[in-house]
C-alpha cells in the first residue's frame, strides 16, 4: 500500500470516481503519524465533479484557499519514469517545471491556440502530462485525452476530433506504424507529433505514410 502520510508536502488529491474506493482506502494519517482514517486535512477532489461545476459556468475557477500559499518550487504531481534502470520510480514536478514545459514547446514548434492537442499517453508521464496537457493550458488550446492508447484509433481519433497536434513516445509510433492502411492515414488535420524515441527506421515511412512532421526533442 502506499503510505499517504509520508508526504508531507500534500494539500490535496484529485481523482476520478472510479478510483475513489481505492483512494478512501489510503493511509491518510497526519504529521503525526495518527492513521485513524482521517483525511489529514487534505481536501479531496473528484475530477468529474470539477468537469461538471466548468460545464455549468466556464469562468468557475477552484477556491483561492487551494493557491493561495502555493510557491513556484512547490510540488504540483508526481510522473513515473519508464524503469530503465530497475523498477519505475516517482518524479516530483514543481509548478515551474510544468509551467516551463508548457511555455517552452509552444515555441519550438509553433503551437498556438488554434491548434487542439491530442493525447494518449499516461498522464503521469512526462510527454503526455507535461509536453501535451501543459502546452494546451499555457496556449489555451483545446485539449482531446484519450483514456488508454490505441495504435488503430490514433489517426481516426485524430481526423475525427480535428486534432491538429499530438505527442508520442518512439514505440507508440512503432505500433501505429505497424497498423493496416486505412482511409484516416492521411484524412486527418494532424500537422506535427512531438515526443522522443523515434527510431530513424520508423521516422520516414511513418512521415512518408501520415504526412505529419515531427517534433523529436531528445533525438534519440
């Protein structure tokens, strides 16, 4: 299980409602060290509550209790590393980092707010929370999430919610490449993917089939 209390830097959680059992199972002690089931005075927040509160008015914004303390070098979320050298392991991302990705990729590859971004990665991974969700929230561009990624629907997700922007990592690029010719290979709106991993053997035939360029920032 993992322990809530140990992270003392913790103020509140977001989830969806299909985690909630799991979460309300966490040890929420405080400081110190009381594992009674109290929240430990961390505010919950279920993530489809939030959608419904912005669907209903669109300047809704949370509490200013949730920011008003909040500092640059604080926490915002955790990512998980792929586990190249042994297990996966937790990343701690400031709100300047996050802020920083968001502003940098916008202008190395000349987003804006007219594009919409598509994501299929894991949101707690670097490329998917921070590349693509923090790209949208800095340019203001509409945002497609997928839950899980799939090679198949990557293209006709994309020509079907006019995406025109998204991010990978090399071997998802490797799975849609690898998928049957289909009418969505090139009606689609998708200009550029930006991610890193792209083996030189995929790159071509995958711009040569999509028409799409790509945006690889580690080169590797």
């Amino acid at each position: 299980s993992f322990d809530v209390s140990k992270h003392h830097d913790k103020k509140f959680v977001i989830f969806d409602s299909a985690n909630a059992k799991a979460i309300t199972e966490l040890q929420w002690g405080d400081e110190s060290g009381d594992e009674s089931g109290d929240n430990g005075g961390i505010e919950h927040l279920v993530i489809e509550e939030l959608i419904a509160k912005v669907k209903d008015n669109q300047h809704y914004t949370v509490p200013r209790s949730y920011t008003r303390d909040v500092k640059f070098s604080d926490p915002l979320y955790y990512i998980y590393t792929s586990g190249t050298t042994g297990m996966p392991k937790a990343a701690k991302i400031s709100h300047l980092r996050f802020l920083v990705a968001g502003y940098a990729f916008p202008r190395l590859y000349g987003l804006n707010e007219d594009d919409k971004m598509y994501v299929s990665l894991p949101l707690y991974h670097s490329n998917g929370g921070m590349v693509g969700v923090g790209s949208a929230f800095t340019e203001g561009m509409d945002l497609f999430i997928r839950e899980k990624f799939s090679a198949r629907g990557y293209f006709k997700d994309c020509a079907k919610n006019d995406c025109t922007v998204g991010v990978y990592i090399g071997e998802c690029c490797r799975y849609i490449l690898g998928t049957p010719d289909s009418i969505y290979d090139k009606s689609h709106k998708m200009r550029m993917l930006i991610g890193n991993g792209m083996r030189p053997e995929v790159w071509g035939p995958f711009v040569k089939r999509f028409e799409v360029q790509i945006g690889e920032f580690y080169g590797s």
